[in-house]
C-alpha cells in the first residue's frame, strides 16, 4: 500500500519518466527468476512497476510493484515458466504524478537451457538461447558448469556460441547442468544464469568394467582354445576374437561372437587354423558396444611353442621353449612331460620356473631303454595365484606336442661266462626300437644253429637251445635281425666269445 505525495515536479508537467536500466536477469538453482536494475535517480520516483511478457499472447503483463528503493525482484519458481522456456521481464519507474517509463523497452531474457543426449557418444549436447540485453551489448561468454550426483557445481567449460558438448558421461552418475553469461567476454561485471537442468544417464551405455584373456592353450597340432572373462553387465553388442603369429605383428579378426542376456561370463572359443607344430600364436579379444563402438580391448594371450631337436651322438634331447603371456599373476611354473612310444609319463620329468621370451631344456635319454625311439615333449604352465574376477582359479596352459624318433641302438656284448658271476648270458641290448618282429640265432664254428628266440629280453645261457648240454669254450656267430616299430629293417652279425 503506497500513500501518493503530489508535489509540482518536473515529471508531472513534462509527463516525461526516466527508464530504469536493467543489469541482468537470471534464474538460480532453485528456479527463482530475479531481475535487478539500475535506481532511477530522480526524486519523483517512488516505484518500479515489474512487466512481464505473456507467453501466450505476447501482452506487457503487470506482474508486481515495488518500492523505489529497490533495484531487484525475484519471482519465485511455480510461479514462472523458467524451465520450460525463456521468458521476459522488464521494469518501469513510476512517479508521484503516475507517469510510468516506457514499457517494452528494456525488456531482458531469461536463458533457456536444454539438452540431447547422444547415448553412442556417451555425451550430452548443451544449448540455450543466445543472452543478448546486457547493455554492454552481446560480445558475451558463457559459461558452463556441472554438478555430479548432487555435489558441488564445477565449471566444465565456457562457450563463446550457445551450444556446449559434455562428454565422457558415466551410466548410473546423475547430472545437473546451467549456464551463466558474462558480459565482456567474462569480464564482467554483470552476469546471467539460466535454468538448471537434471540428466538422469540410466538409459545411457554402460562400458564395461574388465575384459580378460583367462588362458590360450593347445588341444592339438589343429586346435587351440582360449578362454575369456567379460562383463555382463555391459552394454555390449559382440566380441570380436582377433589372432597374430607375432606380438606386433597385424591382428585379424577370426570370429564375432554376439552377446545375449543371460550368457556366460566365462566365453570359450576353439580356433582350428592353426599349425601349433610350427609357431606360438597370440590372441586378443575386442569388445564391441551397442554402438558398434570399440570399448575394451583384452590382454594378449600367447600360446606356448615347443621344438626339440634330438642328437643321436649324445643320446640327448633339446627342448626349446618359448614363455606363456600375458597372465594377470604371470607364470609360477612350467612343468615338462615326455611320452615314450605314444605313452605320456604320469609325472614331469623336469619344473622350470618363468622367463623370459625362450627357456633352453636338455632331456638326457641315454638310461631310457624302454619305448620305441620316439620321444615326444609338452609344456604345461601354471599362473602365479591370482584373485581373478568371477573366483576363477589360476589358469593353466599346454603347450604344442613335439617328437623326435632316435634310430634304434643295438649294443651286443663280445664275451660271457654262464658260470661266473657276472654276464652269465649273451643278452643284446635294444633300445629306442620297441621291435615289430625279432630274431637271434646262435651258430658254431660248423654253422650249426645251437640257439634262436624271437623274444628280445631272452639271452643265451651258453646250453644247446638253452636247455641242453653246456657247449664247449669257443667262439660262436650270432645273427640278429629286427624290425622297428616304424617298420624299418635291421641286421647284425658278429662273434661272441663263451668262457667257462
């Protein structure tokens, strides 16, 4: 209730009402929208009339009268349409005679923020109209800033267009965004905010949290198997397994296997081309998003090669051995099994532990008497102990089976006594040969046959076909003939000496 005092004054007769400058107008966090201006420094002020522009048919609305002492006015929010559209507010001085300045003329807008969201970009697009009444006219910079689940606004980034890009959302995290103008660009010292706006990111992609390469190991010379542990909670549309012969050699893509609600974390798939015999491989797996965007790239997993080369003169075996990457925990161990004739041993015959690039193994087969000639190798490592996502336990690796086939070694002895304590038999010793058929026979100096068996553990006792009359001191001839399990024939002749 304002009590009028007329009094002659210069504005009654003139009719003539100075109109208040307005600084700024600008909505807060809460949605109130405050207009303040410049005081009217003229004694026949004695209020200021608030205009509003009507949205719907764009008429000077009254909206509230203050007193002249006042240079601001807030309207609070539900009572103001600041988020869902810009809006206009102007003011007017009134003097004690009623004369109003002109309405319309100073009107200022209030910022309008909106979004789109872009899911595949994970990003959010930020625009509003332009914040052009500052009277410093529109060279404005604006200003953007960012809350993240109900924190404190930080300034993510200015702007001298309308338009922003805030990228890098995270699914899950709550965002609140608005934008200030700042006149001379940033300078000041007038400035306008918009409205607030609340991106709750549930619908966005979720990326994922790991994508693990458990293991890659060899079934055979034509399959290796690898293994992956991945996130399913992720928005995830496939993953694409990609294989190298070399680390930094080109990886190509070998399959794509689509994800589906409900799958398996733990994913398996066999590759079989593959030559395991000849080199190690490595693997790799891509995780694709709904997108088709890569998100996630796993460890690399590199299969382990072994070759052996086998020397005939020292009756040794030479392993080489190249390392298992890329664990999590890294190798603790490799262990190595030979097979002897087709027939793996139960135990290694020797644990070395991790290395680097290649490992160097001599396998001594010279007390070996059993088996055919061949002798074929594998490498089994064993990571470190490991807390692995899902509780999986450490992982294992086999390597590639490799052989090598030694010639069959035939030593016969020159002289034995069946009545002394030692060499009581004529015995050949065959190893490395494991024989498809075998013959030795015993001839006297007369080329008459005292003894033949087809059983090579059977010797000679020095008796007449072993069971007869003990044959007198003398030299005799033996013939030995044999096959070896690949089918190769072999024949030996010679004397040996009997000794009573």
């Amino acid at each position: 209730m304002f009590t009028w005092v007329v009094k002659a004054q210069a504005n009654c007769a003139t009719g003539v009402v100075p109109t208040p400058v307005v600084d700024s107008i600008t909505v807060d966090i809460a949605g109130n929208v405050t207009i303040c201006w410049q005081p009217v420094l003229d004694p026949d002020i004695v209020s200021y009339k608030i205009f509003m522009v009507n949205p719907f048919t764009n008429a000077n609305d009254s909206i509230n009268i203050v007193g002249s002492g006042t240079n601001c006015f807030t309207l609070p929010a539900g009572m103001n349409p600041s988020d869902i559209q810009s809006m206009q507010l102007g003011v007017v001085a009134v003097d004690v005679c009623n004369n109003l300045s002109a309405v319309g003329s100073n009107y200022h807008n209030t910022m309008f923020l909106q979004n789109t969201v872009d899911i595949c970009a994970a990003s959010i697009g930020l625009s509003w109209n332009a914040y052009d009444d500052f009277t410093s006219g529109i060279n404005v910079l604006y200003q953007i800033y960012v809350s993240q689940n109900a924190g404190a606004y930080i300034l993510a980034g200015t702007s001298p267009t309308t338009n922003y890009t805030y990228s890098g959302i995270v699914n899950g995290v709550t965002y609140d965004f608005y934008v200030r103008a700042v006149e001379n660009f940033g300078a000041g010292p007038f400035s306008s905010s918009s409205n607030d706006i609340n991106i709750n990111t549930v619908t966005f992609l979720k990326d994922p949290a790991f994508n693990y390469l458990y293991t890659a190991t060899v079934v055979s010379e034509a399959q290796i198997d690898i293994q992956f542990y991945v996130d399913t909670a992720a928005d995830i549309r496939s993953y694409i397994v990609k294989r190298s012969t070399s680390a930094t050699g080109v990886f190509t893509d070998i399959a794509t296997i689509p994800a589906f609600a409900g799958m398996n974390p733990l994913i398996s798939y066999s590759d079989y081309e593959v030559e395991t015999t000849e080199r190690p491989y490595f693997y790799k797996v891509e995780t694709i998003n709904k997108c088709g965007d890569l998100k996630f790239t796993s460890n690399i997993g590199r299969t382990i090669w072994v070759k052996v080369v086998g020397d005939k003169s020292t009756t040794t075996d030479t392993l080489t051995i190249t390392q298992y990457e890329d664990w999590a925990g890294g190798v603790q161990k490799y262990d190595i099994y030979r097979a002897l004739g087709g027939i793996w041993e139960s135990t290694p015959i020797a644990t070395i532990s991790s290395f680097v690039d290649t490992a160097i193994f001599i396998d001594n087969i010279g007390q070996v008497d059993e088996g055919d000639g061949e002798f074929c190798y594998k490498v089994i490592a064993t990571e470190n102990p490991f807390a692995h996502v899902g509780g999986l336990p450490e992982a294992t690796s086999t390597s590639n089976e490799t052989c090598v086939v030694h010639e069959p070694l035939l030593y016969v002895p020159n002289a034995f006594d069946p009545l002394g304590i030692y060499n009581t038999t004529f015995k050949p010793v065959l190893t490395f040969a494991d024989p498809l058929s075998y013959s030795l026979q015993i001839y006297n100096k007369w080329g008459q046959k005292i003894f033949e068996t087809n059983d090579p553990n059977v010797g000679w006792n020095g008796q007449f076909e072993n069971s007869g009359e003990m044959c007198q001191l003398d030299s005799y001839v033996y013939a030995i003939q044999f096959q070896s399990a690949n089918g190769d024939e072999y024949k030996k002749r010679g004397v040996v000496t009997l000794l009573h």
